[in-house]
C-alpha cells in the first residue's frame, strides 16, 4: 500500500498537480481493518 501511495504521489507532482500538505512532511499509514459474518451482512 505504500508503494501505491508513493508512486500516486509522483504521479500527481509530474501532472503538475498539488500534493496535500501532510506528505510533503514524514508521515505514517496505519490501516485498520475489520471484517463482518455474511449473515449479518444480508439480514
């Protein structure tokens, strides 16, 4: 996910395009996941 985000970011400063103010500093991602029972779900 970070390679994802990276090469998003290149992308964005080659279009010319401007880059959030977080990334231009040193930062993080933390992701969270969580999952559900189907039946749940569908109810």
């Amino acid at each position: 996910m970070n390679e994802a985000v990276e090469f998003h970011l290149e992308g964005m400063c080659e279009d010319g395009d401007e880059i959030p103010d977080i990334f231009n500093s040193e930062y993080e991602l933390s992701f969270r996941f969580d999952s559900c029972n189907q039946s749940s779900v569908n109810s």
